[in-house]
C-alpha cells in the first residue's frame, strides 16, 4: 500500500501559490497566441516541450540518485496519464486561441475549477455538497450561455475550450493524488519527458520552422513560464486541498482579460460576459460555501 507523503497545512500560501500560477499562466497563453498565428500548434508545442524536458532532466542529473532517483514515483501510470492529458490539453487550448481569442477561450475554460469540484468526491474523497454540486449546475450553465445552442449556427469549435477544460480538470486532479505520494520535483519530471516523447512522435508532420530571432525569444519566455507555472501549481497543490486553491485559479481569466484587451484588441460580445459571470459567480459562491464549511 502506498504510503501518502506528509502535506504542509498550508491554505494561504497555496492561495498565494495558485494565484500567482494564473498571473504565469495568462502572460503564457498571450505568447502562445502570438506564435501560433503564424506557426502550426504543434511547432510551437514541440519547442516548448523541448526545452521543457532538457531543463527537467538537468535538474533531476543535479539531484542526488539522480534522473533514477527523480524518475522513481509511487504511482508512475498516474503520472504518465498526467504528461499526456496535458500535453494534449495544451495543444487543444492554443488552438482555441487561435479560433476564437483569447476572452472566448477563458470564458469557457473556466468552468475547469468547477468540473474540479465535481470530481474531487471520486477521485479524491473531497466531496462536494449539495449547494457546491448547485453551482457547479451553475456554472455549466454560464458555458452554455457562451456557446448559446439553438440560438446561431453551432460551431464544433466552440467545444474545443471545453474539452480542454475537462482535460485539464482531470489533469489537475491527478496532480493533487499524485503530490501525495510523490515530490514536486518527480511530478514536474514526469509531464516534462512524457510530454516531450509524445509530441515529438506527431508535431513533425505539421512542422513550420520559427524564423527570426524575436521570435525564437519569444518562444524561449514561453518554455520559462511554463516550467515556471506548472511547479508553481504543483506547489500550491502540496500546500492545501484542491478544493481550497482551485476557486483562485479563476483569476486567470481576469489576467487573461486585461491582456487580450491591451495587447490583442479583443472585444467580447455580451453573452459572453454573460456566460463568463455566471461561472466567475458559481466559482466565488464554492469559495465562500468552502470557507463556512471550514469555519463550521
């Protein structure tokens, strides 16, 4: 039987932790948009893996036990599904940005910290009660909003966010079981390598080659930031449970926002707003319903 590591009961710096993750993350998807308007996803995703899994071998190489030692997991399949949900989680969400910016995509890739919720009971033995399971319904609702079936021609590409929300939840999720029995550093190793093998077995038939040295810069900031957020999250998950940090990963809609709107020009129509506020207000009310239940 495996033997859980011992978790830092830590509920404020896990806080902390997330929000600062969402802050790394949204200046990541801005650069991602970026390079995936005049590259394939899947260069752009290569690269990024690349680079991704030499800074995570060097790392364990400088270890003691060194990449055996990092390598070695208490529960490695749970790991290996981790690095493929994410890799191809994060090659449907740049998509997305492509297809319908970056406001549409986080409007509807934020019901992930509600799908969270719903799935901490099986997954984790975090159950929800019934009002949390009501606005999770809620929040459900807001993406229906933005998507609004029925009432214009539905594109298939609408759903695409969606799915990679519910990847990423599930993602999310594994991380948390997994930071119970292993450290950070093997989860950050584990997403590194199999994401890395994985894309490189595909991104070659839809390759573009960068050209110019901006860009290559560019792509570079992106590689760092995602090192940078994934170990933030994994951190945030070791401090406190998933269903304390997770309502705090919605301000990556927030930062996502403020950039689309700055640097990018977007411009969300109303029911998109609409939709995004229904799944911000069921998100803030599982926050508020976590904290009276810890209080009680």
């Amino acid at each position: 039987m495996v033997q859980p590591l011992r978790r830092r009961d830590n509920p404020r710096l896990g806080i902390a932790l997330m929000i600062l993750t969402t802050m790394v993350f949204a200046v990541q998807d801005g650069i991602s948009r970026q390079l995936a308007e005049h590259y394939s996803v899947m260069t752009v995703t290569m690269i990024r893996y690349w680079v991704f899994a030499v800074f995570v071998l060097a790392t364990a190489v400088a270890r003691p036990g060194g990449i055996p030692g990092v390598a070695r997991s208490r529960a490695p399949w749970l790991q290996v599904a981790r690095g493929l949900l994410l890799v191809i989680e994060i090659c449907l969400i740049v998509l997305s940005f492509v297809l319908l910016g970056l406001i549409g995509t986080h409007a509807i890739f934020a019901i992930y910290p509600l799908l969270v919720a719903a799935l901490a009971g099986p997954v984790l033995g975090e159950y929800v009660g019934w009002r949390r399971g009501l606005a999770i319904l809620v929040g459900l609702l807001g993406v229906l909003v933005i998507l609004r079936p029925g009432f214009q021609v539905f594109s298939p590409v609408a759903l695409v966010p969606f799915i990679g929300a519910m990847m990423f939840a599930v993602y999310a999720l594994l991380t948390r079981k997994v930071a119970m029995v292993d450290a950070p550093e093997t989860s950050l190793f584990y997403i590194g390598v199999v994401g890395a093998v994985a894309i490189t077995l595909v991104a070659p038939f839809w390759w573009t080659p960068m050209q110019g040295w901006a860009d290559w810069g560019w792509m570079l900031t992106l590689c760092g930031l995602a090192i940078l957020g994934h170990f933030l999250m994994i951190k945030a998950y070791s401090m406190a449970e998933a269903g304390t940090v997770q309502p705090f990963a919605y301000f990556q809609l927030v930062f996502v926002t403020v950039i689309a709107l700055t640097i990018f020009d977007e411009r969300p129509d109303t029911w998109t707003v609409a939709g995004a506020a229904l799944i911000l207000g069921a998100g803030l009310y599982t926050l508020l319903r976590e904290a009276q239940r810890k209080r009680a």
